[in-house]
C-alpha cells in the first residue's frame, strides 16, 4: 500500500481543524465533568452551572463545527487550486534550477521519464558534500543576470501565494516550508549579485567569486532540499496541459 503523503493526508482529512483550540473544548467538559459531582451536595446551584456550561459547550460547537468547519469545506475546491499554483511552482524551480545551477540536461529519448530523470538527478546533487556540489555548478549560467531575475521571479511566486487570502486553509508546515525556500530564493539572488561584482572590482574578483561561491553551495543545498521534500509530500507537478514526454519548459 503507498504510503500517503502531506497533500494526501491534507486532502483526505473528513474534519477540518477548527479555529477553537482542543484545550477549550476539554476544560470545558471537564468543568462538567465537576459540576456534575458537585449536584450530589450543591443540587440547585451546581445544575444552574450545569446548565450554563452546557449552553457554551452548544455555543461553541456551533461556531466551530457549523460555521468555521463548515467554510473550510466550501472552500476546498479552491485550496485544491492553491495546492495546485504550489505543486506547479515548485516544479518549474526544479526544472530550472537543475539546468541553471548543474546544466542538467534529461534524456528525451529514454525509457525513464523527464521527470524521473530530473528527480533522481537532484536526489543525487542533494546527497553531494560542499567540494562535490562546487565541482557541479555551471558557474556561467548560474551567476548570469538572467539567472538573477529568474530567481526573483521565483520568488516572487512563492511570497504570492504565501499571502494569499486563502493562504490560511494551508498547513502550517506547508507555510513554513513556502517561507523558507523564498528566503534560500532570495539568498541565491544575492549570491548571484556578489559574485558579479567581481566584474566591476576587477582588483578584488577572486575575493568577491569565493565569497560568493562558498555562501551559495550552502544555500542551493538547502533549497535543494526543500524542493525535494515538497515533491515527497506531493507538491509537484507540470502545469495541467504539459505532456510528461515534452521537454520541460524552463522560464
């Protein structure tokens, strides 16, 4: 049987969490729970209480179950097209980083899929020390304006669905996630920035290229990552009208 992942588990809830906490709802009972001990020696009193608790126990059933939960609900076909604008930006960074950062070129006229292919590479590039990941880089591409802009674009995409209006059906984990890889997005940029800047300080270009280089292995290694965390839980795919056996397009 496979095993479910974040999405999956996200999509299959029959519940959704509520906005009252657990914590509510037990001291509540558990005032009951006393109240109803205590009618033995306090009858009058302690059912008039009773009664009360009783009615905020309703209370915030129906808030909670009948109203919150039932939105999230109604709203859930659009955090399936909120899970959607993530999977498939998430796989455009992919498929761009594994060609801008290790000139990653798939096979298109193998058994195994693009897709495959480009999974397995960036598994492996993910498992390499700090000298392996250096000796991959295609320095050229990787710190060319071009590239700059195309990570700023990237996140850009991410920081808008972050602050979506309907940001707030998301796991918090997923959010986390989404946060931090726009962060190693923006560190790429500047990177990119500071080793370009060995152009215009021609005297001082080996500090600038090193200084840059040693903060990006760090930086693509953890956005490595978190792209391949986010394709195991799920979120990934090629937009709706791609054709896995097309090249990918990398804009």
């Amino acid at each position: 049987m496979k095993k479910k992942n974040l999405r999956d588990k996200l999509s299959s809830k029959i519940f959704s969490r509520g906005d009252v906490p657990l914590a509510v709802y037990a001291v509540v009972i558990i005032a009951m729970l006393v109240l109803w001990k205590l009618n033995e020696s306090y009858s009058e009193l302690a059912g008039d209480f009773f009664v009360e608790m009783f009615g905020v126990a309703f209370t915030l059933f129906i808030i909670d179950v009948l109203l919150v939960r039932s939105k999230s609900k109604r709203w859930k076909i659009v955090h399936d097209d909120v899970d959607y604008l993530i999977s498939r930006v998430v796989n455009r960074l992919r498929d761009g980083l594994s060609y801008r950062a290790f000139q990653f070129t798939p096979d298109v006229d193998a058994t195994q899929s693009i897709l495959d292919q480009r999974g397995d590479f960036l598994k492996h590039i993910e498992k390499q020390n700090n000298e392996e990941l250096k000796n991959s880089l295609f320095e050229k591409e990787l710190f060319s304006l071009e590239t700059y802009h195309y990570l700023n674009e990237r996140a850009t995409d991410v920081w808008e669905i972050i602050n979506m209006k309907y940001s707030e059906y998301l796991s918090p984990i997923l959010v986390s996630q989404l946060i931090n890889l726009h962060a190693c997005l923006k560190d790429l940029a500047g990177h990119n920035v500071q080793y370009r800047k060995s152009d215009r300080y021609q005297e001082d270009a080996a500090f600038y290229k090193k200084a840059a280089l040693n903060e990006i292995i760090y930086t693509l290694h953890e956005t490595i990552s978190l792209l391949n965390e986010l394709k195991e839980q799920g979120f990934s795919q090629p937009a709706k009208r791609s054709f896995e056996n097309i090249k990918t397009d990398r804009k």
